[in-house]
C-alpha cells in the first residue's frame, strides 16, 4: 500500500521536499530567522533520504541520511 501511494505521488512528494529545502537555503540566505533554516533543512532531507531508502537508491540515499545527520546535528546544537 505503501509503495502503491508512493508511486503514485512520487512527483509531488519529490517536489515538496525541493521546495523545503528551498525554503530552508533561502532562510539561511536572507538570514531570516536564526534556527528555521535548520528545521526546513532537516525535514526537507529526511523526508528525501527516506524516499531514496524506499526506493532502494542505496547512493543517493547515503548522501541524504548524511546531510540529514548533519543539519540534524546542527539544529539540536542550536536548540541546546
């Protein structure tokens, strides 16, 4: 079921993660807030790198969980 909506939806799905991550590089550009970058990152990452890991591209997920790993490191740094 899971793997059905994913198909289908891949393209929106894909798209939406872009677009947080494009509001999170924007954020971080503008200096719009000081840790909303980090949170639109994070998310914007860990939504691709789960994506890429259902989709078993084992390559491009790695780069994802690493970039996730350390905007995740970064945003708890900044909230602590």
């Amino acid at each position: 079921m899971r793997m059905y909506y994913l198909k289908t939806h891949l393209t929106k799905i894909k798209w939406f993660c872009t677009f947080l991550m494009f509001c999170g590089a924007l954020a971080t550009s503008l200096q719009l807030h000081p840790w909303l970058n980090f949170v639109f990152l994070t998310i914007g990452n860990g939504a691709w790198a789960i994506i890429l890991l259902s989709m078993r591209e084992w390559a491009a997920a790695s780069v994802f969980v690493i970039m996730f790993s350390t905007w995740t490191i970064g945003l708890l740094t900044r909230l602590l």
